[in-house]
C-alpha cells in the first residue's frame, strides 16, 4: 500500500470543524524521523521540484495556462519568511513570483481588498507565493475590528468565488497555515530582542498581539472552515519544529505539481533538417 499523500493529512475538511488547539504545533505527521533525516529529504526534493517547474514554465510557452499559488498564512514568527527562503529557494528562482503583503496602502485603500492580489498573481507558468495574502482582511480585519462583522461574512463568499475563478483558469492553490504554538512564539520572539543582528525584525507590537492570541486562533479557524473548499484547500502544517516546517511545505508543492504532471511541448520544426542545417555552418 502506498503512502497517504501529505495532503490527505493534512488538509482542513471543507466546511468541517477546525480546532487549532487540538492540533500539535511540534507534531511531524507522516515526517522523517529526526531533523537530521528531514534536512536531507528536503534537499532530495529540490531536483524533483526543479524539474517540474521548468516543464510547467516550457508548457507555458505553448499556451498552457497552468500555475501555482503557494499561499502563506500564519502568526508573527511562525516562519513565512524561512519558508520562502529554504523552500522556494529550491526553485529556479526567474520562474517564481514572490509578493509579500504589509498593511494596505492609501492607494489600496481606495479599492475593494482583492485588488492588489489581482495584480500579484504569478502568470502562467509561474510559482507565486504569497507571505501573507488576502487572508489577512478577514483575519486582522475581524481581530482589530477594522471593518463590521457583516462585511467579514461578505468577504469569506468573495474569497470563494475569487479562488474557484482562479482554479477555473489554471491555477492551482495551496494554501498553507504555519501552525505554531504560543511557547514556541516566545521563544523566538526571545531569539530576536536576544540578539542585535535580528533587532530589525523586532517590534514591541509584537508583545501587544500575543494579548490578542485567543483571538487570532479564532479567526484563523473560522477563515480555514469557511474558505477550505474543492478548488481551494487549506493545510495546517505544524511548524514549531522549522525543519519538519520545509519539508511538509516541499512536500505539498511536490505532490501538487505532480498532479499537474506538465508536459514539455513538441517542437514544430523538422529535428533532422535542422540538424543538418546547423552542422553544414
């Protein structure tokens, strides 16, 4: 019998219900042994991945619509930004289309929420991710009470429809929460003030939302319940340990664009003629 695919595992039912609180942050489910065994696993993916991504950007070329968008959602130091780095970094980075979304600017203000993801979705061909997404206008927007509950429920139906569009026309999502626990965030919170270098990646608004963690953990289960469909799932990857963190995040995007399975296109040119051509210069 054949390994349960990760994703099996790991994905949020749709319209099931999500308790965070019940889900391990340091499980390693269906993972390698140690750290150790999952570093070396994780690096035994990047030829795979490499692979797969050159024949989805080639399948472009001939009009294949087909792409990935890695969504990254997850509380302040849960490790969006190492992921990008240790697991997109075994992608051929000029394929790849990497947006990370900050506060909304006044410009962006000025347009209904989905507006600037539209515009930083990857093209066909391409590997987007997201560190942090649309996501955050139903999950900081309902903590910070930034808008009515009304417009929170209008905005989990818009997500919806926005990610089966996309689905419709070639992108595949996998959309992936960094579960880490509430120890886990202190201690490298701690990590950081402990250490000058990292100072930079530090704000004492940091302390301020961990008041706010009941919260976030709320909206965070309502968001995955509501917006977990066919076309869109969600995965809860438990991330306190960051190695077992890149290995599932490789895993799933491995899995994923296995199912895409693309193809190189054929040539529309005579191989032998040319050859011959190119020989008699």
């Amino acid at each position: 019998m054949s390994p349960r695919p990760l994703r099996e595992l790991l994905r949020v039912p749709a319209g099931g219900g999500l308790d965070l609180g019940r889900l391990d942050p340091a499980s390693t489910p269906a993972g390698p042994p140690d750290k150790a065994a999952g570093r070396a696993a994780t690096a035994a993916m990047a030829q795979p991945l490499a692979s797969l991504q050159e024949r989805l950007y080639a399948a472009s070329t001939a009009g294949d619509r087909r792409r990935v968008l890695l969504v990254l959602q997850g509380m302040d130091t849960s490790g969006k930004g190492g992921t990008v780095k240790h697991v997109i970094g075994l992608f051929n980075p000029s394929g790849c289309r990497i947006q990370a979304f900050k506060a909304p600017t006044p410009e962006e203000r000025k347009h209904p929420f989905l507006w600037r993801v539209k515009k930083a979705l990857p093209l066909p061909g391409e590997i987007g991710i997201f560190d942090r997404s649309h996501y955050e206008d139903v999950l900081v927007a309902r903590v910070r009470e930034l808008v009515p509950r009304s417009r929170i429920a209008q905005r989990y139906a818009q997500i919806n429809r926005f990610e089966e569009s996309l689905a419709d026309d070639g992108v595949t999502l996998v959309k992936v929460f960094l579960h880490i626990s509430y120890e886990e965030q202190r201690e490298r919170l701690l990590e950081r003030l402990d250490n000058p270098d990292k100072h930079w990646k530090f704000s004492s608004a940091d302390i301020d939302d961990r008041t706010l963690w009941p919260a976030y953990q709320e909206a965070y289960e309502l968001a995955m319940e509501r917006c977990s469909t066919g076309a869109a799932p969600w995965f809860v990857v438990p991330a306190d340990r960051k190695w077992y963190r890149d290995w599932a995040v490789s895993r799933l995007l491995l899995e994923h664009l296995e199912d895409i399975a693309p193809r190189y296109p054929a040539g529309d040119f005579d191989v032998g003629e040319c050859r011959a051509r190119l020989l008699a210069t």
